[in-house]
C-alpha cells in the first residue's frame, strides 16, 4: 500500500499572476491549448434547490502552467438569495451578486461552450468534487432553462481518484475517509495552500489544479 506523506515533494507549478478571460471560439485560446482543465463552483448550498453563484474554470498546460481563466459570478432569480450559512463559508454577499453578478443563463451558455470544447479535444476536466459540482450546475442550467450535458464519465474527480492513495484516515471512524482538497495539498506539499482565500472558486481551482498535476507526475491518477 504506498503512502503518499512518504515521498518527497517538488515544489507545485507556478500561480498564475493574472486572470486573462478565456475564448471559447479562437484557434489560439486557451481551451485549444491546454493539456488539462480544472473547475469548481460556489453555491447557495448543498440541496437540491441550490444554485451555482460561482464558477471558475482554468487551462493548463503539460507543465502545470496556467493559460486562462473563466471565472464570474452568477446572479441568482429574483426571488432567491445567498443564505448566511453560505456566506460565512465563501464571503459571497448578496451586494456582491447584484453589484458585479453576470447574467446567469447567458453565463451557462459560455461555460457549456468551454465544457464542450473540452470534452471534444478529450481534455481532461478535474474537479476536486465533480458529482456535487455537476450536480449544482445541472441543478442551475435547469433553473434558467439551458440544456446541460457534462457529466461525471467527462470528468476526474480528484476526491475520489485519490481516495485510496491518499489513504487519509477519519478521526470518527477510524476509516479512510473522502480527502479534502486542502488535505490533499497539505499531504503533498508539506504546507497549507498560499494561493488565495480557499472556498474562492479561483483559489480552488488553483489548489486542485496543483494537487492534479502532482498526482499524475507519480501516476495516481
């Protein structure tokens, strides 16, 4: 059984400095040049009524670079709004959502065409959790009425893809137990993750993005 705390760690690939906005119909655009792509959302919840107000994408490429990232947030219907539980988790205010909130079925429409893109050029897509993130994004594109068809068989779901490996052990039950994104870095590297506010869909994506590129260089994905 190989323990991954075990072997040594190199350091992640580099953070990107900027956010440059990804093209999703230009031969030179990120999504035609990335060897990887990773994505994650924030939401109203965890239900079956709740939204995605949140989602990040990013390009990368073999080395781990990034090329590009799509990332807005989504307005929600007008008779909906972010709970406080939820806020406290990812500081995503109402005022935020209704000052610099993008229109969401519009923004479904954009991300199905980068999602698309990518799964015809058979990049691979991660997610640190992609059943609860393609369920809230589903859940979403039903909301505003946008046909939605990237499912889990298009993904990889770092979470469990390194379950086993990781072989983190539940402090409730004794257990391997489902590994947290930070529980991941923190096991590879050594460190908490300096690239920002986690529970941001940026930071995530960046966090998860070197967690995915570590464990394919060791072939554990």
């Amino acid at each position: 059984f190989f323990r991954l705390g075990a072997t040594c760690c190199p350091s992640p690939p580099p953070s990107p400095s900027s956010s440059p906005a990804l093209e999703p119909y230009s031969a030179e655009s990120a999504i035609e040049r990335a060897d990887y792509a990773v994505a994650d959302v924030e939401t109203t919840g965890l239900g079956r009524s709740d939204l995605v107000i949140q989602l990040a994408i990013g390009m990368f490429d073999k080395d781990g670079r990034a090329l590009g990232f799509y990332n807005r947030l989504w307005k929600l219907p007008p008779n909906r709004s972010v709970p406080r539980r939820a806020i406290e988790v990812h500081k995503i205010t109402n005022s935020m959502l209704k000052e610099s909130g993008q229109d969401t079925q519009a923004e479904l429409y954009t991300a199905r065409s980068i999602f698309n893109r990518l799964v015809e050029r058979k990049v691979p897509i991660v997610f640190h959790n992609a059943s609860f993130d393609l369920r809230l994004l589903n859940q979403t594109a039903d909301q505003f009425d946008v046909g939605w068809n990237l499912s889990e068989t298009d993904c990889v779901c770092t979470m469990r893809s390194l379950r086993g490996p990781a072989g983190i052990i539940s402090e409730k039950t004794g257990r391997i137990k489902n590994p947290g994104n930070e529980e991941l870095y923190r096991l590879f590297f050594k460190k908490r993750p300096d690239l920002g506010n986690l529970h941001d869909a940026l930071t995530d994506v960046k966090v998860t993005s070197q967690v995915y590129f570590y464990a394919v260089r060791r072939n554990l994905i």
